[in-house]
C-alpha cells in the first residue's frame, strides 16, 4: 500500500443552541450557525500542498430529538 500524505482540516464557526427537555426522557435540540473558515487539504510528508478541496462557507442547521437513558449503576462517591 502506497502511502501519499496527510488530510488536514481548518473549521471556524460561529453558531448558537437551544435545548428543550419535554416528556421525562425526551430532549429536542436545534442548532444553527455560519462556517466562517473552512480549509481540507491533502498534504505530503514535507506539508507542501497536493490537493486543495476548496469548501466553500455556509449557514447551518441541525434540528434533533434524544432520548436519555437511565444510568442503572450505582456511583460511590469518594469523599
């Protein structure tokens, strides 16, 4: 197998959350927010540049639903 380098990626962003519990056991989650810098390159052993994937910066948004699981182990504190 022939080996060519390193994947790195840069991500900045900025974004805002809010979680709602409901029903107990239940969370809905809503996220959103804009990737200011976003870098994927693909690097040799030297760090020079091979390929450039170019992503561009975008608004985001993640709307979710969790369900908590009860713990069933008993914790012993220490002090």
């Amino acid at each position: 197998m022939e080996y060519s380098g390193t994947l790195r990626q840069t991500s900045v962003l900025l974004g805002l959350g809010y979680n709602f519990n409901f029903l107990k056991n239940f969370k809905a989650t809503l996220n959103g927010g804009y990737s200011v810098y976003n870098s994927l390159q693909l690097q040799d052993y030297d760090n020079e540049e091979i390929y450039d994937f170019e992503i561009p910066n975008s608004f985001y948004l993640n709307v979710g639903v969790k369900y908590i699981f009860k713990s069933k182990t008993n914790v012993k504190r220490l002090y």
